[in-house]
C-alpha cells in the first residue's frame, strides 16, 4: 500500500469530522490528530497516536468501533504494521480459538494414551523393560499434550504450536493407516474404530490450533506501543 501524504491524510482526517454522526470520544481523538498534523508532526507520528487511541475503543467491544471508521484503523494498521493487519481483537479471538482447539487435541490425545498405558501395565510381568517403555513415553506424551494446551497462548506459544502441529499431522497419519485396516478392525470389533477417529479429531484439532496461533503472532498493537513511549 502506498503511504499516506500528509495532505493526504488531513483529509481523511477532515472527512470525518464533517460526519455529525461520530461520538464524542472518537471525535476528540481524530481533532487530536488533526491538530497534530497541523502543529507539524510526521504523518508516520500521528498514525502510530491516532492507531493506538482507536485500539483503545475497539477493546471496549465488537461493537464499539465500526463502518468507515473501522476501515479506516484497518488501513492505518497496514500504513503502519507493514506487513500485518492483525488487529488486538483478532489477535485474541485467535488465541483463544488455538487454546480451544487444543484443548479437544489434549482430551482426545489422553483418551488414545490410556490404551497404551493399561497395555504396557499388562505387559509388566511378562516384559518388565518394554512395559516400562510403552508406558514412560506415554506419560510423557500425555503430559506435553497438556503442557502445549496450558502455554499455547504464552510468549512461547508459536514454539507449543509447532510442536502440536508435528504431533498433529502423526496422529492424522496414524489414523490412515488404521483405516486402512479398517475391514479387520471390523472383524476384531466394532470399537476398534474409536482409535482412528480420535487420532483424526486429535490431529486435525492440534493442526487448528497451530494455525490459529500462526495467524496471531504478528502484534501491531504491540510495536506501536513500543514506538510511541520512545517518541
């Protein structure tokens, strides 16, 4: 996108001071940076202020800022983000909805981890070494299952999201190739189907959270604040 000139932007500005519709307090705040262009401060200045007041309302509620003057923040964020346009709200429905997602991974992991568990603790008089195997990396697993569901949404949260996104695509993996088997598994029982089919909601679920954690890692709000307190 091609950056604003300062005339530029004063009109935008202007525009919607001629609007009788908007309230007082977005009012005050586009008046504020008006007068900040006028008393001679850089266009990249003013949008950093004017960004960071209208992320103050637009925490106040989905509703709180809408039609042209959403847009307008929206073009601000991409003036002044570069190359993100995420916004605070949609950074956090984002978060939220990668912690949501894996949550149904860790449940369903748990669920496919108890098998293994209650195998290797039958296997523990016959095979004492490969029970104590079988059932220390699934611990563990389990474990990481919930610690990535738990830090997700952290400082860390991009590096738990890779490593859901690993586990993610094994489980989907594993999956396939019980349903291969699947005529077998018939055969043997019914219930066996409940493996594959939690692996695919465990993987397919860790894979959402990865990508919903992604998405939200750029922080405009974040970079502006930074900026603004060194100005």
């Amino acid at each position: 996108m091609q950056e604003w000139t300062k005339e530029e932007l004063f009109a935008k500005i202007y525009n919607f001071l001629l609007d009788s519709k908007i309230q007082f307090e977005k009012r005050d705040i586009l008046l504020r940076a008006k007068q900040n262009l006028e008393q001679g401060q850089s266009v990249n200045s003013v949008l950093k202020r004017l960004h960071s007041d209208l992320q103050h309302i637009r925490r106040l509620g989905a509703s709180a800022l809408t039609g042209a003057l959403l847009d307008f923040d929206d073009e601000i964020s991409s003036q002044i983000g570069g190359k993100s346009k995420v916004t605070v709200d949609e950074k956090q429905t984002l978060i939220k909805k990668a912690k949501r997602a894996a949550l149904i991974g860790a449940i369903a992991g748990s669920l496919l981890s108890i098998s293994p568990i209650m195998l290797g603790l039958s296997l523990s008089s016959y095979f004492p070494n490969l029970s104590l195997v079988i059932i220390v990396f699934d611990i563990i697993s389990l474990i990481s299952f919930w610690f990535g569901f738990l830090r997700i949404d952290d400082a860390h949260g991009v590096g738990w999201s890779i490593y859901l996104l690993i586990i993610g695509i094994s489980s989907l993996l594993g999956g396939f190739i019980q349903i291969l088997n699947a005529q077998l598994l018939v055969i043997i029982s019914p219930i066996a189907f409940a493996t594959p089919i939690l692996s695919f909601i465990a993987g397919i679920s860790w894979i959402l959270g990865f990508t919903f954690r992604i998405k939200a890692k750029p922080n405009v709000e974040g970079k502006v604040k930074v900026e603004v307190i060194n100005e």
